[in-house]
C-alpha cells in the first residue's frame, strides 16, 4: 500500500465508496428533477397554444377565403353581410397596418435608443435608475389611456403640424388631401403608436447596453477615443442585436394594437378613392376585426374576419421569429 503525501492511497473513496451526497450528485435532486419537468411542460404548453390557435384560425379561415368572390390579398372590398356573395380583402386593412407601424417603428427607435445611450453612458447615477423607473412605467399605461390622450391632448397640438404638411407638401402623394379632415389619419396614429412602443425599445436597449465589457470601453479611451467615438467603436457593435430584437418585439405591438387605432383613425366610407396619402385614414386588422365584432351572427361573416386575424397572426408570428433569431444570434456572440 503506497502512499502519498502521508495519506494513504486506499484511505481515497473509490466510485463505490460515495454517501448521500454523491448519490444525490449522480442521480439528481428531486427539486431539481421536479423543476426541469415543470419547464418542460410550460415550454410544451405554449407551444400547443400556438399551434392550436394557428390551426384554429386556418379551420375557420380556409372556408371563408375559399368562397370569396374577389382576390383575398388583392382586394379592396369588404363586403360579408350577403353571405352568398362574399367579398373582401385585405390589401387596404394591410396597407394601414403595415405603414402605421412603421411610421412608429421609424420614430420609436431612433429615440429609444438615444435615451438608452443617455441613461446607460451620460446621465449621472442619481439621475439613471429614476429615469429608467419612469421610461418603465409607460409600458404600464393602458393603451385605451393613450387613445384619449391623444384624441383629447396630442390631437389639438398635432393638428397644426398636419396642416403644414397639406400646405407646404400636399403636392406629394404621401401627404395630398384626402376626405380626412381632423386627426384620424395614418400619421397621427402612427405617431401615437410610437409614444406606446418607446418603452420597450428603450428598456430593452438599456440592458444591452449596460452589459457592454467595461474592458472594450476602457481599452476604446485608453486609445484616445471620445466618449462618442467610444460609444461608436465599443457600445453600438456589442448593443446592435439587442436593439435589432427590441425594435421587432416593439413592431409585434404596433401591429397588433387595437383599442387606440380603433378610437383615433377614421374609417373610410366604402367606395372611397384609393389614396397612398399618409393623411388619409383607414383601418388596421385589429381596428377592423374590433369595429365589427357585433356582425360575428354566421359562420360566413365570423370567417372573413377571422381570415384577416389569420393575416395578423402571421405577421406577429413572423415579427417574433425573427426577433427571437437574432437574440440566439447575440447569445453565441456572447458565448
């Protein structure tokens, strides 16, 4: 019998020599096995409402879609109540989403993302986390609050501004004159749309940015960098996925938002010329589906409209694919 250091060689445990507590390394504590099942089910569980909820909307859609007299994708009509005779598409309902959204998409970035740069990089301590609490706390704003605000408050100060745009640029097709004449319009509630996404892009850009490598930062100065010419070369590279899935998770609510499109924008009249003017007004899948929730009395109207949430759901889906994408992306750039 050898020994080693004055201990001897078979004093060691050996493999079968173990107590409790290897028994429990080898095996797996119970909380821990319990927990893990739990995971795995919640996982499983969302997903099955996933796609229940995609199956269902393709049941009811597919027989809707497939007695449409006109183009589904196509189409401007949207008439149901002749159930015989359905007409209707979703190429304005599209349109109408799809630019508001990216009207807020197109304001709410740039701005989140400066006041994340300012509240992560410039603002002193005692100034960051309060006016990160209050950027927070407007995601807790309901968004039938935002609607009135905007009716009652931001309309009256935004109405001027319209007017600039009809005067100085109503030449252009985005901004001619349209049958709209107050605040319902494309614009207005694109602009709404992103005062309501501002905290998400912002809260989210913060945490990416605060988790920059103070090594990255330190070595940029130590170079003779500026604090911008810092910000440039160390922050924006490491924060960029961060702020690219914040924007998509911001345009899955522009998209799917209700309650204040359905107060602000205007539905037009059917019949009503075709116009490419932001100032015009119109209605987004949500608005649409909401405005008319009362007509849901045969399985032919309640299939037209859900059609067109089939439409929506996609485009989240999709949004939320690709946001989800690239935040693995950033977390093998991490590893």
């Amino acid at each position: 019998m050898s020994t080693v250091t004055g201990v001897s060689v078979a004093d060691t445990p050996g493999p079968d020599d173990r107590g409790p507590q290897g028994d429990r390394a080898s095996t797996g504590r119970a909380g821990d096995r319990v927990f893990s099942g739990l995971a795995t089910g919640s996982g499983a569980l969302v997903i099955a409402l996933v796609t229940l909820v995609g199956v269902f909307l393709l049941w009811q859609a597919i027989p809707a879609i497939a007695d449409d007299k006109d183009n589904f994708f196509l189409s401007r009509a949207w008439d149901v109540n002749d159930t015989s005779n359905l007409r209707f598409g979703i190429v304005e309902l599209l349109w109408t989403t799809v630019v508001a959204s990216t009207i807020a998409m197109l304001i709410a970035v740039p701005v989140g993302v400066c006041v994340a740069l300012f509240i992560t990089q410039y603002s002193p301590r005692w100034l960051a986390r309060p006016a990160a609490s209050l950027v927070d706390l407007l995601a807790a704003v309901p968004s039938i609050i935002y609607g009135f605000w905007g009716i009652k408050t931001f309309g009256p100060k935004y109405q001027p501004f319209q007017d600039f745009l009809l005067d100085k640029l109503g030449w252009f097709p985005l901004f001619s004159k349209t049958s709209v004449s107050g605040t319902g319009t494309i614009l207005f509630i694109g602009i709404v749309l992103a005062i309501m996404i501002l905290p998400i892009v912002t809260a989210l850009s913060r945490e990416v940015f605060a988790q920059t490598p103070v090594a990255h930062k330190e070595g940029a100065l130590a170079l003779g960098a500026t604090k911008w010419e810092m910000i440039r070369t160390a922050v924006l590279p490491f924060g960029r996925p961060g702020v690219i899935s914040a924007a998509m998770l911001a345009l899955g609510r522009a998209l799917g938002e209700t309650i204040a499109v359905t107060i602000i924008v205007s539905a037009l009249a059917p019949g009503t010329k075709w116009s490419w003017s932001l100032l015009n007004g119109g209605e987004t899948f949500a608005s649409r589906i909401a405005n008319n929730a009362q007509e849901f009395d045969s399985p032919a109207k309640t299939g037209a409209f859900i059609a067109a949430g089939l439409v929506l759901f996609v485009l989240t889906f999709v949004v939320n694919a690709i946001a989800r994408i690239v935040i693995e992306r950033r977390k093998a750039f991490t590893e």
